[in-house]
C-alpha cells in the first residue's frame, strides 16, 4: 500500500467516523459527572473519539509483528475508554488497572529505565524490582499528568504531536527497535487531524486518548534514550515534563490546602489561564482554543531549544530547572487573581 494512500485512509477514517460519532451522540459527557469540566463549558461536550481514532489508526497501520505491543495499546486504551462512558468510575479502580497493565506490559517486553546518569540511583537501577518499580511509577506519573492536562482544546493533542515530531527526528538519526519511521509519520499525521478537529472542538481527547498517546509516546521514549548514549535521559524528561509536573504539583498544591490528592478542582495551570484569557475575549470557545494554543506555543519554542543539545546533559539539566521555574512563576501570577482555598 503507498504511502500516501495510507494518508488518505487515515484522513477519510479521522473525520469520517468522527463525524459519525458526533451525529449518533456516541462518547460524549453530559457534564453531569465531572462538576470540574463545568468551568470551561456547560453545554453538551463533543465526543471523546480521539483515542478511538487513534488506537484504530494503530490497529490497522503498526504492523502484524508487533502484536503484542498492539494488544497492550488497546488493553490501556480500554481502560480510559470504559471511563468515558462513566463504566469505570472508581479512580482507584482505574489506577489499578493501570498497574496491571503497565507492570505486566513491561516485564513481557523487558523495558526499563537504564541509567538516569546519577550513580547511586544508577546502581539501584540494577536491581530489577526496584526499577521495575521506578519505571513503572514514572509511566504512571506521565499517563495521569497527561489526563490532568487534557483539560481545554488542543491542549494535550498539541502537545505531543509536538513531542513526536521530535521523536521522529530522533528516529531518523538513530532509528528505532520498535516503530518505522514511515509508521511513527502515520501517526503523527492522525494526531495532526485530531488538533484540526479538537482546534474546532469537534472532539476530544478523553481519557482513553489521554492514557493511548502517553503510554505509546512514553514507551517509545525510554527505548530511544536506552538504545542510544547520545540522547540524554533528562532530553526525555524535557520532553515528557509537562504532564509530569502537572500531577506533581497538583497534588502537592492539594495536599497543602489539605484535601484529597485526587480530587478534581478547577485550579489547574490551564484553567487560571482560561480565566485569565476570559477577560479578554467574550466567546468561551475562542478562550478554550487559545488557552491550549498558548500553552502549545511555549512547548514549542521549549522544544526546540532543548533539541539544540539532546546529548548534553547539563544542558538539559539546566533546562528542566528553567521550564519548571517558569510554570510556577506562571502559576503563582494567575492563582493571585483566580485560586480560591
């Protein structure tokens, strides 16, 4: 099958099928469980198809080979697919499914988190249960923070359609053990049609998106990083920050104001930004949609800079230190005016 044909298909399939799932009401949230996603919209959402799109995308291009990493894939998507629909309503019924998944995912694939180029924890790396461990927590810590940030338009999609873009010039240089580089730019391509889509909030991520693109994403990461000493492993953690901290930080920020750790709130960098936004422009959409974009814009720039010296770890380092100064700094401005204890 050409390439460009394979294109097509994901095109016709993307907007096809989304469409489809628009007109028969599938997938969506009436906002009725989730009083959290009232602050953006109270209206009835779009549908949560942006993992389904995706996962079919996987399905039906990823070749036969990979089947097990295929059936892994969709298990987690799964996951968030039955919390969408309200199936799944325990979270921590979720996370375990979650640890089930993933902990099963990699001793059947043996994927680790070799070295972090700091000796001790290096040296505890060693020992298998112990980074059984750490690289299992870190692939929690990604797919949950990608959920938190899933919260406006183009928000989570953007970002790691950009992060694949940048994977993709890894994978040219490198190559890679588990997808093609043709493959990984069929993806990238059907991530490219749910930011159209999700621009105009005509889908969106949901959690069965959410939990498919960072898992996926984050897999693909930590084998790059492992099979090639030139890529920095703080390279990945720039890459993968974003969702990381989001979770960090929020649960800290709750703990602090002493509730429940996992209880939704409104007060998320991207909903003070929203806020913030909301002065300015009457339209709630137009708000949502830059809200996303703006954050998007800075990944980029962000992106681009840390991809100058992939290899140099005290650059990247150095880094990880700015983007995180610069998302509190951000954050302490908007809660001033929005945050409410």
């Amino acid at each position: 099958m050409l390439i460009n044909i394979k294109f097509v298909i994901i095109f016709v399939l993307t907007f096809g099928l989304n469409l489809i799932l628009n007109k028969f009401n599938f997938l969506k949230d009436k906002k009725k469980f989730f009083k959290h996603k009232k602050l953006i919209s109270k209206n009835i959402a779009p549908v949560f198809s942006g993992g389904l799109l995706l996962i079919i995308t996987i399905l039906i291009f990823i070749p036969i080979q990979f089947y097990v990493l295929k059936l892994f894939l969709f298990l987690i998507f799964l996951t968030g697919f039955f919390s969408d629909l309200n199936i799944l309503k325990s979270p921590n019924l979720r996370f375990f499914i979650q640890v089930f998944i993933i902990l099963t995912f990699l001793i059947i694939f043996e994927i680790n988190i070799s070295s972090i180029r700091i000796e001790i924890v290096d040296t505890l790396l060693k020992n298998y249960f112990f980074n059984l461990f750490f690289t299992s927590f870190c692939i929690l810590i990604i797919i949950n923070g990608t959920n938190f940030i899933d919260g406006v338009n183009t928000s989570a999609i953007g970002y790691y359609l950009i992060l694949l873009i940048a994977l993709s010039n890894l994978i040219q240089i490198f190559g890679s053990n588990i997808i093609s580089l043709e493959n990984l730019n069929l993806i990238i391509f059907c991530l490219l049609c749910l930011f159209i889509l999700n621009f105009f909030e005509l889908l969106y991520l949901g959690d069965n998106g959410a939990y498919l693109v960072s898992l996926f994403s984050g897999v693909l990461l930590i084998e790059m990083a492992n099979q090639n000493e030139l890529i920095s492993p703080y390279y990945v953690v720039n890459l993968l920050w974003y969702p990381a901290y989001e979770i960090l930080f929020s649960m800290i920020r709750k703990i602090r104001n002493k509730k429940s750790a996992f209880e939704p709130d409104n007060y998320h960098l991207h909903q003070l930004l929203y806020l913030f936004l909301s002065n300015y422009f009457k339209s709630k959409k137009i708000s949502n949609t830059l809200t996303g974009c703006t954050i998007n814009l800075y990944q980029l720039v962000f992106v681009l800079f840390i991809s100058i010296d992939y290899s140099n770890t005290r650059y990247q380092i150095t880094m990880i230190f700015l983007s995180v100064l610069i998302y509190s700094l951000s954050y302490l401005f908007l809660a001033r005016k929005y945050y409410k204890k």
